[in-house]
C-alpha cells in the first residue's frame, strides 16, 4: 500500500553503485521513488487520494488499528495519509536526518503541533526572541488559556542555563532569526538544554532542510514551513515536523491524531516534486541573493545589510561552521528614511512584489519591523527595516530595480500617520501571516 521508504531506496542505491555512499542531492531524488512493479513504473509518485481505506477482512481492519495505536506507521483511515504522503514524509525525514516526519497543514500549524505535543499545563517553555512572530501568537492565545508559561530570551545577553526551570520542557530556537537572520550557536544552545533533559526544537524553515542540519547538531525536533522552500512555487500551504527518536515520534503522533491534522495528496505531490529540485534552485537563490546584498552594502543610502553569508556580517563565522549555504532572505535598513519613504521605496519596486510569505521563484518586498533588536543598539524603531525574498529572476535586473526604487525615497511625500497597532503589538507587518 506504501511507497518504499527513504532508507531503503537509499540502500538499494548505494548497492547498486558498489558501496559508494550516495550525496544528498542524489538521494533527495531517488528518495521515496515508488517501486517498479512488473517491470515497469513511474518516475513520480502516483496522487493517491481516499478518505476511507479498504481491508480485506475485520481482522485486517482490527489489526491494522491496534498496529497503528502501537505507533506503527500505518494508514487504518484516508486521513493518516497513503502512498503520497508516506513518500514525501520519507523523503523529508531523510533530507533532515530524522527518525520520522509528520505533515500539517501549515509551517504555523507544524509550530503549533509541537507545542501542543510537547507542553502541558504547569510546564515552562524558553523561546528564542528573534522566532517568528506569529508563535507569539500561540502563546498569547492559546498557551497561556492552557496555563502553560513562555518566556523569550536572548541568547547574546541571556544565560540559558540559569534561565532554565525543574518545569522547563522546552527550548525553541531559530537560526537563522527571523528578519534579521542572527545565527545562533545551536550546538552549544542544545548541549546546555539536554544535559538537563530538556527537548530542543529548532525552525529550519531558512535553509529548507538542505544546508542546515538542526538535528546533527544536536536538536531534537526540526520544523519546516514546506510552504517555502520546499514547495518552491507559492502554491501549497504546508508545514512539515521532523523528529529524531521513536519517543519524541509517539508524543508527537499523538498530538497530530487529536488534533486531525491532515492534508491533501495534491499538496503531498506538489512538495514531493519541489523537494527534487531544492538544491539547485537554493543554489541559485544564494548566488541572487549575495549579488543583491553586495549591491545593497554599495547604495548611500543603505546601512546595515543582514546576511550571514556577508564577510562582515556579525553571525558569518557561525554561518560559515554549521551552514554549508544561505537562502534567499536580505533584510537592510534605511537609516535616513522615514516610514512614508520606506514604503515609497517598496511601492517602487517592479520586480519584486509586495506580499508575505517567501520561498518562491519570484522576489518579494516588505518593509519590517523587528520587535527584538537587543543585540542591535544602533536600531531604533524610526529606521525601517526592508526584507527581501530574492527570487530566480537574473540579478542585473533585480539590482536595476533596486537602484531605482532607492532614487525614489528622495521623491516620497511628508510621512502620513500609520496605522494603528495590532492587538498584540509583536504581530509584526512582515510576519503577521501564516506559514
């Protein structure tokens, strides 16, 4: 009934080239590929979509849920997933190096899922504050009702180890941050929360799994907005878990089964399929992107560009050790522009499009406004803060664009006033939406 798992085409791979140990690309497109059946099959993996599973028998039906309740990974309902979905949870799992991955509908709904797996009421979470946003949101709607607290720390000025609690069960971390991409030490975040049994979890959504590897160093559970860079296109809503043991996959499972997580075979091929070529669309983001934030570094009236694969940027030796890439996410302040002109600048933009979200072929523009710039003192709430999603298009034609849009700032009108704050004042524009 289900695909071949990730492991096992890889084995059969790598006998069939004489012990040579495949790399990563080559096993993320041989990765959960359906087996030949009477000499024959397809390259893809066929859209198996059902709700109801058929058995043969009630003693198949019964088995098959007891097998399932015993956390076997077996479909005993269309909503546990079939062929598709086990193809793209194997691969997934594979390219993170991950014990087993679960699919939700969403990269907030994967967040929300661990929080919900992991945390009960009376327990204490330690989050990074430089995570996406809208996790502050679960927090403040939903955590707390449960009674369950969440604290944000720093890990520049924080100490972690006299942050945590006899009732910490949970270390959420980011790397890079969200809009200003500060890389954190996560081997030495994750040593300090397991030597005191506590789980770490990590956003990996940046890198899209592909050069950045949280769980072999030393997380426990990798979180993914499939939505971005495994998708690769801008039309899937999806989020994708991935964790290290059998202990963390039951907890985890559990969860997913009572919250009826689920999502379309369509989607599962759509992410299956992005997920072949994200090693050389990522490629070519890095090397757009680098182009841009180069360009940027040049411009009068830019100053600080946040890009960790930047020589001078403050996390590069961090990136340079456990990263072996960088995504297509450029943050940059406009230190003599006024919030009218930011947005002026943005307006002016025609290749890069102004929307939320990221990860697709084509460049976005939005003007941020990072709540948590501790580390920044230099920062203050009256500089704009631009984030840019540099997309595939040629990067002469991006950093044309660019250069125009910046002759405009001088041109913007006197600043009007804005609008007012969100209900919750860490909802911030370029991340108040879904992943």
């Amino acid at each position: 009934m289900s695909a071949p798992n990730a492991a096992n085409a890889e084995n059969a791979a790598n006998a069939a080239n004489a012990g040579h140990r495949l790399h990563g690309a080559t096993q993320l497109l041989h990765a959960g590929a359906p087996a030949l059946r009477e000499g024959s099959g397809p390259v893809n993996v066929p859209v198996v979509r059902t709700s109801t599973v058929r058995f043969e028998n009630t003693a198949a039906y019964t088995d098959f849920h007891h097998r399932r309740d015993a956390g076997e990974r077996v479909a005993s309902y269309g909503r546990h997933g079939l062929d598709t979905h086990r193809a793209l949870e194997d691969a997934v799992a594979g390219l993170e190096g991950g014990h087993r991955a679960f699919l939700t509908p969403s990269g907030l709904s994967a967040i929300a899922l661990v929080l919900l797996a992991l945390l009960s009421p009376g327990d204490h979470a330690l989050v990074v504050d430089g995570v996406y946003a809208p996790l502050r949101r679960v927090d403040n709607t939903l955590l707390k009702r449960l009674g369950i607290t969440v604290e944000y720390f720093s890990p520049s000025r924080d100490d972690l180890a006299s942050l945590l609690r006899p009732n910490t069960r949970l270390v959420y971390l980011e790397s890079p941050s969200s809009l200003l991409y500060e890389v954190l030490d996560l081997p030495a975040l994750s040593a300090i929360a397991r030597e005191r049994g506590v789980t770490v979890a990590a956003d990996n959504t940046w890198s899209g799994g592909w050069f950045y590897k949280p769980l072999a160093l030393g997380a426990n559970i990798s979180i993914q907005a499939a939505t971005k860079y495994i998708s690769g296109h801008s039309d899937l809503m999806q989020g994708i878990v991935v964790v290290d043991s059998p202990a963390l996959a039951a907890k985890v499972r559990t969860a997913h089964d009572a919250l009826g997580l689920t999502i379309g075979a369509d989607d599962a091929y759509l992410a299956l399929r992005g997920l072949r070529t994200l090693p050389v669309r990522l490629a070519q983001h890095q090397r757009n992107a680098t182009e841009v934030a180069r360009f940027l570094q040049q411009q009068p009236q830019v100053g600080r560009v946040y890009y960790p694969a930047l020589p001078d940027d403050p996390g590069h030796a961090l990136w340079k050790r456990d990263f072996s890439g960088a995504s297509g996410l450029v943050s940059f302040a406009l230190p003599q522009a006024t919030p009218a002109q930011a947005d002026a600048f943005v307006d002016a933009l025609t290749l890069f499009g102004v929307g939320a979200s990221w990860g697709g072929y084509e460049s976005l523009a939005l003007v941020a406004q990072p709540e948590r710039l501790r580390e920044h003192p230099q920062w203050t709430h009256d500089v704009p803060v631009i984030r840019l999603h540099v997309g595939l298009e040629d990067p002469r034609d991006l950093t044309a664009d660019l250069a125009q849009a910046l002759a405009r700032i001088a041109e913007a009108p006197a600043p009007s006033a804005r609008p007012a704050a969100a209900p919750f004042p860490e909802l911030l524009r370029a991340e108040a939406h879904l992943r």
